[in-house]
C-alpha cells in the first residue's frame, strides 16, 4: 500500500515537473465509466430497475437481454449474478467481452441479470432512511440474504415470466446465497443451479491482511471507521486508477497491492487494464457488514451476526444468541470453484464447506488461482466459464426432454436458432474448445466393426470381441496393437495386463483399474467410439488395463495353486500393497517413461487410494487419479449387496467357503448370455442389474446386455469381501482385521488394523460421482471429498448409476472427454 502512495504523491509532485504526466499514458475509456455506459460502449443492450426490498432499500439493478447482434427472441434462460465484499455488479463486466462472464452469457442465448448489495454505489437509496443516518447502515449479510436476494429474485422472475433462474456468485454474493438458500425453502426451488465462484462460509484460514482488523475491538473498528459506510469510491481511488494505474511504469505496484489482498497470480492478470479493475472496485458496503465477516473469522462458525447483547439478539433472532446457518438444509445444485492461492476463500475453508452441500453436483480447484482470478482472471473462461455454460446447456436438455418440466423453460427450436446467429463471438471466445482428436468413425456391418486406416497401417475389418472372449495378442499392422504381459508381482502371483496403443512410439501412458468381481473388458464392453480404453488410444495414449489378482485372467502363482486356501488370503489391501506397485513398476520400465495416469473405477479408485496415501514413492509416479465411482465411505449404500453384508462372517464363509467368491466356473455363463441376448427378456437384466447399481433405463445400450453381462462376474476372495463388509459396519477405512491380535500384530506390527490417511495422498484427484448410485451415494462420496488435499474436480451426475461410468451411452460426453482435457492440463 505504501508504494502505491509513494506513486501517488511522486505523479502529484514530480509528475508535471518532468512530464511524465504525459507520457506512457493509456487510459481506457471504460476507467471514467458507471455500468450502463460499459455495456453500451461494448454494443450489448441494457435496461436499469431499481427493486425495492421489504425493509425500504432500493436495489439498483442491471439487465443485459441478449448479446450484441443478435435479435431479441423470448423465452430465454435467466441468470442472476451477485458480486462480492465492497464490490458491485461492474466486477462481472470490466474485462474484454470475451472474458467478461455477463457479456459470454448474453452471447450464447442468456437473460443475464447483474445485481448489486444494499449500501454500494448502485444500490444506495431508501424509501425513508438517508445515506447520512446510522439507521440505513445498520445491515449486514443477514439483511442482504433475508431481503436483498428474494426481492430481486422475485422481481426478475415476475419480469422474465421464467420460473426459475441460475445463480452465481462470487465470494460474498455466494456467503449470502447459502444463507438465503438454506433458510427460505420457497426461494431455493427458484434456483435451477448455484454456481459458487470463491465460496465464503467460514474464515477459519483466511489469510488475507484484512483479518488484521479482526484483532480490533468493535469498539475500535467504530473509532477509526465511524458506525455507516466503509470503503466507498473516493476521489482518490479515481485518481490512482485513471493516473496512475494506467502507466506502464506503475502497473507492478498496482498489481502487487491487488495480489496482496487476494493472493498472488501475476501471469493471469490483464496489466493493460488496471486502470479499469481499480475504477471500478471499492464500492464499499456498511461497517457492521466488516463486524459480522469479523465475527466470521473470530468465531469460525457461519452465523447470523451478534447484535452485542441477549436483548438485541433476542429482538432480532428471537433468542439469546444469533442461530447458526445450516448449509445441509440447503437443497439447491450447486457447483463450486475454489483457488489454490486464494488468501481470502482459502482452500481448507472450502473443503470444510464441501460436505456440508447436500446436492454438490460439481467442484473443482484451480491451483494458482487467487481471490480475484473467477472475473479478471485472463483464463477464466477455459477453467470455468466453459464448464458452468457447459452445466446450464446441460440442465436445459434435461429439462427440454421432459414435457410436465418444461413450462418456464425456454425451448430447444429458440435456443438452436438463437445459438446459430450468436456461435461466432462464442467460438471466439474460446468457450468451445476445438478437439484436435478424430475419433474413428463407425460403421457396422454385422458383427464388424470398420476402422480408418491411420499412417503407416492398413485398412482392416477387426471383428467385435464376441461375448468372454479373451483380448487379442500382438497383430502388427493392425489398427489396434494389442499385447498381453504377464507380470509376476511382490508376492509371486501372476497378474495380466493388457495394452491398446494405435502407434508404438512413445506415448502418454494410461494405466485402468476395474471394479470389484470384473476384469480389464470392462474398458473395452461398448463400441469403440463409447469404450474409454479406446478412446483413450485414439486420442494418443498408450492404455495399459490391468485385471486384479483373483480375477479370470489372474488367478496364477509362482508357488501357490488356486486350491490352496493361502492363495486367496487376500483383500483390496494386498492388491493395493503388491499389485499396484508390480504393475505400475512393470509400466514404467517397460515405456520409459517415468510417470503415468491412474484411472480407477469402483473398488479400482479404493486400490489406488490405499496405495497413494501409504506410499508416497509410488504416488510420485502418478501424474493424476482419476476416480469414477469411488469407495471409502461405504456408510449409506442401500443395493441389494448390502443385505448380504448382515450376515454373519462366519455365515459366509459357511456358505461360501474361505477361498474364491463369485466365480465364472462356479455360476455359470451361458444362462446370463442366453437369456440377455433375448430381447423380450432385456428388461429383466437390466432390472437385476439396476438392484446392485440403481436406476438409468435410458443410458443403456440394450442390445450389448449379453456383453455386460458375460464379462462378469469374473471372481474375488471371500476376504476381500469380508474386507468390504468391515469398511461397511466400521465406517473406517482402514487395513483389514485378521480377527485377533496376534495376527494383526503379525501382518502390521500393531494390535489393529491400521488407518488409511487419505489427506496423506498428494496426487492431483478428479472425482465423478452417480446421483442415482445406490452402491457408492453421493452422501459417501461427498464425506471423501475434503479429506483429498490435492482435489483438481468433482461432479455429480445426477442421474447416473453405478454401472453408467463404464456402460452409460453418455459417459463419452459427459465424462470421458473432460478425463482426456484434464490429461492434456496435467502433461
């Protein structure tokens, strides 16, 4: 802050003398500009209401109808975006159009609605109160949740005739979300998705400079700060933007005193432009808003702001003491982005926030990006704009192919037509990336599926792998290059891998992990362009699939037979302690490359949870986990395996015996090909599968069930499954108990089986989860969540069950493809 003066008084004093008043000067005409003269002078349309909330305060309010050029069609889909602390609804607009979240939204069909909190520049007239009494700034969030959000919100619906909208905040404009949310159910169900840019609940860990002030009394906070506004524009806040921020000379000093409010990001930042952010900001809010963030940071709890006495509190609250706002009563989706160098948001914070959001549908956390980055950041439409357009598109389809849903929602035809004359500025903007890859293109003939011949091969017809059949070996010239390595691992058991690459040089190297009771087909089982593993190839990896000890393809030992009771003493901790390393070593050494992608599914991600966070060596050779489906907390599943987990373990080993569970050779495969491969009897297939996995009829290739089903079950032990139910009863994640002291102390030096330290995994973590997932809910999957340190994305997909992440007609959409983005972000 002192060198920003320092270059305030040098332009003042030595400025005229030496004339540099004059040179290296470029100011941007948008610095001497309010809101409705931006958006004018970029060529978009604007109207200005002001909306009056139930305690008097009058909101002023900003609407862009339709982007610029393009006709003004109705219905169209609303979205609300609400600014943060001592800021205003210009943040959303003061960068180029092409990084300027409202100006893309217009562009690409929105109603985009930009509002501004109670005691900014825009929003400071009261029906009764002036500016200049005490009276008007007795507010804080509590006001601007309670009052603020629903009358606009309810003003924008009425005006729009929609019946429901998009939200998104930043920072603050999200912390008055989760109240509004949380506490008035009626408002919620008028939120079709929340978007939280830098979300704010708890200030636990903040590190921003502005907790100094926390130390302060309220009493001295009054002294220096006076009882109403605080951090409004002045003067000569315009001065320092318009002559002195705009010199190329001054912009380190400018930029370095934004980084140390909001973390440090130099390389994100537009420098050209720092006349126009610092304009633009401080458009200041009451003193009693900075007491309740104050009491935020002091208190570590998310609470209505304390009035400093029981009567106060009791007048206001009708208690003693202001209530505690409960997230987990919030029923809205939301998606959340959170920044790695954030001093404000900071990212324990978020991760504490995390699981407490019932419908998280969506998270993801940018590392180097700070406070500021959600809207000035230059590569904000790559990291999230996209994706939260992306997210609106898809809730749009969703709702267009339900008929009693689609009053209030905008129709498919408009929105194609309206997207048809807008698509150039969106293509431009660079929201739509341009895949480079190719994907084969399909055609059946029969039980042949064509592939395009690639350079240096040529043109075959590969027949589809019929029903178990094993993975072809070695063929060269083929299109598909395929090899099969035996490995032996640790402890001399005999583990299979199978390889994809279209060329054998050198390559990104991917290695898949499958689920419990099923082998490495499970990447292979719909058609090429719908099959990670091939898809994977196309795109330019070398994909290593591995099958885990037990299963069909390896069930060997270099000294056991697979009679022998010893050979099947094992569970996902043996199979994460030997297997995973065998494997990933055996990779390494064989491409020569020394790191590696990690894709598991199911009981897959458990293995590589277990082996990343216990062996940090291994987990350097990991470039990324990504985790489909993933299992730890296995406290809330509610499909038909969990019956089977009351029984006793001594009942199952009655029953089952102590060696192999869910063998081919003991269940049998030509019933479940015969009867899948009827179609009058598909349904009843699907309906069994849909009791392990829950429910999604419409994402299923049908005529593929006898695939499906032939592939699996494959085979396990009867310990893993008895691992399993310990994880299910104990609600720990932890090394699987031996029954006694003497053996646990035998196999881990301790009395019990050890914990397994999730916040111990460094490796950078993709998650996906299934709405419809009764085997791993969303409820076990969100308890995970803040326990990753190094969590790069989540998503929920709302109607995906278990089965969808590896079957699911839309998992190359809606999955698959943001794997493959994410790969080329983690080279």
């Amino acid at each position: 802050m002192w060198q920003l003066l320092a270059a305030t008084c040098w332009m003042l004093l030595l400025g005229p003398v030496f004339g540099y008043h004059k040179k290296g000067c470029t100011t941007n005409p948008e610095a001497t500009m309010n809101i409705s003269q931006i958006i004018s002078y970029w060529g978009y349309p604007y109207e200005i209401y002001d909306v009056v909330t139930e305690d008097g305060y009058i909101l002023g309010t900003y609407r862009i109808p339709h982007g610029r050029g393009c006709p003004k069609t109705a219905p169209k889909p609303v979205v609300y975006l609400q600014h943060g602390l001592v800021a205003s609804a210009s943040n959303w607009i003061c960068n180029l159009p092409n990084n300027s979240l409202a100006f893309l939204l217009a562009d690409v069909g929105y109603d985009v609605w930009l509002g501004n909190s109670r005691g900014n520049t825009w929003s400071r007239k009261h029906l009764k109160f002036s500016p200049k009494s005490p009276e008007y700034w007795a507010f804080s969030l509590d006001e601007m949740a309670k009052y603020d959000l629903p009358a606009t919100i309810n003003f924008i619906i009425e005006k729009t005739r929609q019946e429901q909208l998009y939200y998104v905040g930043h920072s603050q404009g999200t912390t008055i979300a989760f109240i509004a949310f949380s506490t008035n159910p009626e408002l919620a169900k008028r939120i079709k998705i929340f978007f939280a840019l830098a979300p704010v609940t708890t200030l636990k860990y903040t590190q921003s400079p502005m907790k100094k002030l926390t130390n302060l009394s309220r009493k001295a906070v009054k002294v220096l700060f006076g009882d109403k506004m605080f951090s409004p524009h002045t003067f000569f806040e315009q001065f320092i933007a318009t002559k002195v921020c705009n010199r190329k000379i001054f912009r380190r000093i400018c930029s370095n005193f934004i980084f140390t409010l909001s973390g440090f990001d130099p390389k994100n930042l537009n420098m050209s432009r720092l006349d126009v952010y610092f304009a633009q900001s401080s458009a200041g809010t009451s003193v009693q808003t900075m007491l309740h963030w104050a009491q935020a940071v002091n208190s570590g709890r998310f609470q209505a702001f304390d009035w400093g006495n029981p009567d106060q509190n009791m007048k206001h609250f009708h208690q003693l003491t202001p209530p505690l706002y409960n997230v987990s009563n919030m029923e809205v989706p939301t998606a959340v982005w959170s920044g790695g160098q954030d001093y404000v948001a900071d990212l324990k914070d978020v991760e504490n926030l995390l699981p407490t959001i019932p419908k998280l549908i969506y998270y993801k956390s940018i590392p180097h990006y700070n406070h500021v980055d959600f809207y000035l950041g230059q590569d904000a439409p790559l990291e999230i704009y996209q994706d939260l357009i992306r997210m609106m598109e898809e809730w749009l389809e969703t709702k267009a192919k339900s008929p009693e849903n689609r009053k209030g929602v905008a129709e498919p035809e408009t929105r194609t037509g309206y997207k048809m004359v807008c698509n150039a500025l969106y293509r431009y903007s660079g929201l739509i990336p341009e895949f480079a890859n190719e994907f084969i293109e399909i055609l059946l003939k029969g039980l042949f599926l064509k592939s395009q011949p690639m350079r240096g091969s040529r043109q075959i017809y590969t027949p589809l792998p019929l029903p178990h059949t094993p993975l072809p070996a070695v063929t060269e010239g083929k299109v598909w290059l395929s090899f099969s390595s035996k490995r032996l691992n640790e402890c001399g058991l005999g583990l299979k891998l199978s390889t994809y690459s279209n060329k054998l040089s050198a390559r990104p190297v991917v290695y898949l992990q499958h689920a419990l009771f099923s082998d490495n087909t499970s990447w292979l089982e719909n058609f090429a362009n719908g099959s990670l593993g091939f898809l994977l190839a196309d795109a330019g990896y070398d994909v290593w699939m591995g099958n885990s000890r037990g299963n069909t393809w390896s069930r060997r030992h270099k000294t056991l037979s697979v009679n022998e009771e010893k050979f099947w003493a094992f569970s996902f901790h043996e199979m994460a302690k030997y297997d995973l390393p065998g494997i990933i070593d055996f990779i390494v050494n064989k491409t020569g490359q020394q790191k590696l992608y990690f894709v598991g599914y199911s009981l897959g991600t458990t293995i590589g949870f277990v082996a990343f966070a216990t062996m940090p060596e291994l987990a350097q050779r990991i470039k990324m986990n990504f985790a489909l489906g993933p299992v730890v907390s296995f406290k809330y599943p509610t499909g038909i395996f969990t019956r089977f987990f009351q029984l006793p373990s001594s009942a199952i080993k009655k029953l089952f015996g102590t060696k192999g569970f869910f063998l081919e050779e003991s269940i049998g495969k030509s019933p479940s090909i015969k009867i899948c491969n009827n179609k009058i009897l598909w349904v009843i297939c699907r309906e069994f599968m849909s009791l392990w996995a829950g429910s999604n009829k419409k994402n299923m290739n049908m005529s593929r069930m006898d695939v499906y089903m032939s592939h699996a079950p494959t085979g396990s032990s009867i310990q893993n499954i008895l691992h399993l139910k310990q994880l299910y009863h104990s609600d720990e994640f932890r090394a699987y108990d031996w029954g006694s002291e003497a053996e646990n102390r035998r196999h881990y030096n301790q009395s019990h089986p050890p914990l397994y330290d999730l916040t111990a995994m460094k490796v950078p973590t993709a998650i996906w989860a299934g709405g419809n997932d009764i085997l791993i809910t969303p409820r076990d999957v969100a308890r995970i969540l803040p326990q990753i340190r190094n969590l790069r994305y989540f998503k929920l997909l709302p109607d995906w069950n278990h089965f969808d992440f590896i079957w699911g007609l839309d998992a190359a959409k809606r999955v698959y493809s943001k794997i493959i983005d994410l790969m080329k972000s983690y080279p």
